[in-house]
C-alpha cells in the first residue's frame, strides 16, 4: 500500500534548481550570444565550471554596487559630522565611477536640473530622448521626479565599460507617465544602439531603499542583473531611518520643573527616582520608516528584465493594472518583511520564475483580479513557513506568517502549480479560476487555517486541490472541480471538505490518505468515472462522512481488482468459516430421519422386524 501510494500520489518534486540553472544559462546565453552548447550547458542542463565563474563574476558586480552604496552613505554622514553638510548636490568619485548625489531641499529634483546638475553625464539626444551616463543618489529630504510632457524616453548607459543607476537612499523617487504617453526606461548600449543584453558585467537598474518610490504610466525593459536588489526595480528596506520618521524631542515641564520629552510616544526623564504611577519603564519601540519602503506602483510595464519587481522590506505596497513579463526570474517577488501590500488587476505572464511568489517573512498581502499565465513556476506562491525552526545565531523569530489571500484571480498553463501555499496561516483563496497545471490548488508544510472556496478549478492531471504533509484546521468548500484525476486530495492532514462538486473526474472524487483525523467529507456532489467516488481505503485515523451525492459516479474498478479486495486475508477467513457453517446446516438437512439398528442384517435374517431408533 505504501508503495501504491508513494507511486501515485507523492507531489512533483519542484524544479526551482533546474529552473535557477536554466535561467543562469538563459543569461550567459544572452551574454555570448549563441547557443547553450557554446555557454558550457551540458546535455542535462547542469552548469559547467565556466559558467559557475561566470555566474561568480556577476555576483562580485553586486557586491561592488553593495560598496558603492556604502560608501555613499559614509561620506554623507562623514561630512555632515565635520561640518560640511553640503546644501547643494555633490558627486563621488570612485571604482565604479561617477554618483551623483542630490541633496535635501524643498522642491522636487527634475529633468531640468539633471540637465543642469550633469552636464556631460545627462544628455538630451536628437531623438528627444535622453542618456544618463553616472549614478544618482537621491538622499532623505530630496526628492527626484522623472516625467515630461508628452512621455519621457529615458536610457540608461549600460555596457561593457560600465552601467548608470538611479538608487533613493531614504529619498522620494518618482517615474511619472501620461495617460497614453509612457515614460520609457530602458537599459542602452550606446557602442551597439541597443538595449544591454549582456548580464556577465552587469546591468543598468532602479532601486529605492527606504523612503518612497512612485510609478505609473511606465514601461520599463532589460534593467537588473542576477539579484532581487539588483534586479530591475527593486523596493528595499533600509536600516537606517527615513528622516523626519523620527519626532525630535520636544521638551515640556511634568509640573515639577523637571523637563521631559517625548519620542515617539516613549516618555524620556531624567535619571533618578522613577514615577510612583508608572514605575515600569518600557524598553523597547519601533520608529515609522526606519526599515521600510513605502510604493505605490500603478500601469507600469516592465519585461525582459532580471525581476519583474523585487519587494523586502515594505509596508503599504500598491500595485495595480500592471503587467510583469518574459523576465527572467519571477514576475513579482515580495521576499522578506513585506506587509499590508495590496495587489490588483495585475498580470505576471511567461516569465522564467513563478508569477506572483510571496516568500516567508510576509503578511498582510492582498492579491485580488490578477492575472498568472505561462510562467514556467507557478502561478501564485504564498510561503509563510517560520524563518527559523529553533534557536539561532541571530534569534530570529519561530512564528509562521500569513495572513494573505488570492481572490477573483486567475491561473492558467505554468509549469508547477496553479497556486501553492507552502506553511502559514490564515491565508484564503476565493473565487478564483485555475486551469491547466498538474495541481490546480496545493497547500502543504503544516500550514494552519487555511480557507479554499468558491473556486473554479479544470484540467488538472493530477489533483484538481491537494492539501498534505500536516495542514491542520482547514476547509474547502463549495469549489467546482472538473477534469482532474482525482479531485480533492487530503493526506495526513485535518480538512473540512463540504458541499463541493466534482465533475469528470477519472479516479476518484475526495481522497484520504495517511492520518487525516478529524477530517470531514459531506455534502459533496461526485461525478465522474474511476476506482471509487470517495477513496478511504489507504486512510487510517477518525473522520466524519457526511451526506454525499455519488449518483454521478460510475465505477470502472475491474473485477478482478473487486476480487481481490474480496480474497484480503480477514475477509477470505471468513468466507470459509461462513461456507463450512452453511455446508454443514445444508448437509444435516438432506441427512436421514431414522438410524438403522447395528444388527439389523441379522435380525432380518432371523424374520425379525427393527424397530426404527429415534434419533
């Protein structure tokens, strides 16, 4: 049984590795400009050792751009402790070339001013369009708006020699189209008159750590290279604050002539006696801004990039009528620390990665009529497994995340699975249709409280919804599951299964397997041909079975197989001992009712007579 069931419904092993490696061959690909047999990809898609110092190549590049930022940083807070906190923007020269930085003031930075501010690095072409040639830095307080009349046509120097960035450090960054007239942002090569293709050295990007980033009405394509924070257009947290987050201490008198302030609503007095009325202190507060990005991103367009967009740290996230495609890793990523983002009508399709993914350490994340199509990932992940399962060197946190939904969304034809959610709680997935993968709907890894219903969900080769390996305190109602083997699958886990239909299946209508105590099957409607309508066989454990409608069922077990089931060991046991006690009440009836004397040839012999002998 074990063996049947390990067989037939173990879940696909994922391919995330042969997918990472195919898309570092996919970039080195782009980078030589030839087959995958000139990048050193063998026939079984592993890396060869010259693209593992490729792929190492372009992880220095980010490491260099990790320096460049902190360099950055540094001399900014340097000079503002030696007095020389400069009012006006100043630039830095170093290994990776010239960075621009724009300094605090109260109105917004624009086209004009860079090309005031740069003039040999900030060139308006014959095209209308304009070249920027050096890295920009907008620090806290500054603000840099990037639009013009009509739509902006903005290229990026990226090439051989080197590439140009526009990164917030704390600042406020806007890319602002019109309604009919995008602004475009592009990679360019100058030396081939293209956008940059090559990845081995790096790549132009966009990225806003901490502060605001806005967008609409743009297009973006081929930005970023090999990482999220590298990776196109990427909102990151930061561990240093946005300014004014932080309220400055306001002195005030508490009445005794002793002053006090108030940060952030934490009480500050002066050493001494503590105040009999509050004689516990709190030790702890969090400050607005101080690791979070804040964005809002609505009709942008962004393909052929690494990411689509790569979001961790942030808070408050909008994203709406926007399309994510052919990137080369995910559509949308939220990694880490993302919450009470809201995504609507947006379209992650035929990208490398998976459409949509939000991966642990998230919460609070509503997607809601969006669109996941032709990824070679899934569609939707939501992972909301604990960063950590113990004790660890930097104490991180045990909890499970969650907290998120998918609804009135749409999952059709990516490689893996419709949606997936990988550990977690409180998550829900409403109304959404879902058709073409080999799981429509799978939900794994201890996850807890999680809700599927009302979703519409076809052409599934395997399981149309599968929950296994210990989700707990879950239901899934009134879904229409059609064209799948088996329609519900349930495996050592505790699901309320009600008042779903099954239509065309080919195997089963609701699966248990393994340990699925507590479990409900009731009020479903199960139509379809196969083994049976409602498999418990290989199930062990206390569960509730309900009212179901099996008229709909037709089932095509052989009768061989329905022999089989019949000659199980107890069965056949007592099969026989049933024969032998009905053999022997059919033989004691056809017995005789008299019982002839021992002697009686003799007597008879003799002329005598027997006399019958009662039994």
């Amino acid at each position: 049984m074990t063996a049947v069931m390990n067989r037939e419904y173990s879940p696909r092993p994922r391919r995330r590795w042969g997918r990472t490696l195919a898309v570092i061959a996919t970039m080195i690909g782009l980078t030589l400009g030839s087959a995958s047999t000139a990048t050193g990809q063998t026939d079984d898609g592993s890396m060869t050792e010259v693209q593992a110092e490729e792929a190492e190549l372009q992880a220095s590049v980010v490491a260099a751009e990790d320096r460049r930022l902190t360099e950055v940083r540094t001399i900014t807070s340097l000079a503002r402790w030696q007095g020389k906190n400069w009012k006006t923007p100043y630039r830095i020269s170093n290994s990776s070339g010239y960075t621009l930085v724009l300094t605090p003031r109260s109105s917004p930075y624009t086209i004009d001013d860079l090309l005031e501010l740069a003039p040999q690095t900030f060139l308006k072409m014959t095209d209308g369009s304009y070249l920027l040639a050096e890295h920009l830095v907008v620090l806290p307080r500054a603000e840099l708006t990037l639009s013009a009349p009509g739509g902006l046509v903005l290229r990026l120097a990226s090439g051989p020699d080197g590439f140009a960035t526009i990164v917030s450090l704390g600042g406020e960054l806007k890319i602002l189209g019109e309604e009919g007239s995008a602004t475009h942002v592009t990679s360019w090569d100058a030396g081939v008159g293209f956008p940059d293709e090559t990845l081995l050295d790096g790549r132009a990007y966009i990225r806003a750590i901490g502060g605001g980033f806005e967008a609409n009405h743009l297009i973006a394509d081929h930005l970023g290279f090999w990482s999220g924070r590298t990776g196109g257009i990427a909102l990151t947290g930061t561990d240093r604050p946005n300014t004014g987050a932080i309220e400055s201490v306001d002195p005030a008198d508490d009445g005794d002539g002793r002053s006090v302030g108030v940060l952030d609503g934490v009480t500050l007095q002066p050493a001494g006696q503590l105040d009999e009325d509050d004689p516990t202190p709190a030790v702890g507060f969090d400050v607005p801004a101080l690791s979070f990005v804040s964005s809002r991103i609505a009709d942008v367009t962004v393909e052929n990039s690494a990411y689509g967009l790569f979001v961790s740290g942030a808070n408050g996230v909008e994203i709406s009528d926007s399309v994510f495609s052919k990137n080369l890793f995910d559509g949308v990523l939220l990694h880490r620390y993302v919450t009470n983002a809201l995504i609507t009508g947006t379209t992650a399709s035929d990208n490398a990665g998976d459409g949509f993914a939000l991966d642990r350490a998230t919460s609070g994340v509503t997607i809601n009529r969006s669109v996941a199509t032709g990824n070679t990932g899934s569609g939707f992940v939501l992972i909301g497994r604990s960063l950590a399962d113990g004790p660890s060197a930097v104490g991180t946190s045990t909890r499970s995340y969650g907290n998120s939904s998918v609804s009135n969304s749409t999952a059709t034809m990516n490689g893996d699975y419709g949606i997936e959610v990988l550990g977690g709680l409180n998550i829900s997935l409403n109304n959404n249709e879902i058709s073409g993968h080999e799981t429509g709907i799978r939900v794994a890894d201890e996850a807890d409280h999680i809700s599927i219903t009302g979703n519409q969900v076809r052409d599934s080769e395997r399981h149309g919804i599968a929950l296994v390996d210990g989700v707990t305190a879950s239901s899934v109602t009134g879904n229409v599951v059609a064209e799948a083997s088996t329609g519900v699958y349930v495996r050592d886990s505790t699901v309320a299964v009600k008042g779903n239909t099954v239509e065309r299946a080919d195997g089963h209508g609701v699966s248990l397997v393994g340990r699925v105590d507590g479990s409900e099957v009731s009020y479903n409607a199960l139509a379809g041909r196969g083994g049976s309508a409602l498999d418990t066989r290989r199930s062990n454990g206390q569960f509730t079975g309900g009212t179901n409608n099996f008229d709909g069922w037709k089932d095509t077990t052989p009768w061989w197989r329905q022999l089989r089931k019949l000659l199980q060991p107890m069965t056949a046991l007592w099969t026989i001992l049933l024969a032998l006690v009905g053999t022997s009440a059919i033989r004691a009836r056809k017995a005789p009712t008299t019982v002839g004397h021992p002697y009686a040839h003799q007597m008879a012999h003799r002329g005598a007579v027997p006399v019958p002998q009662p039994r």
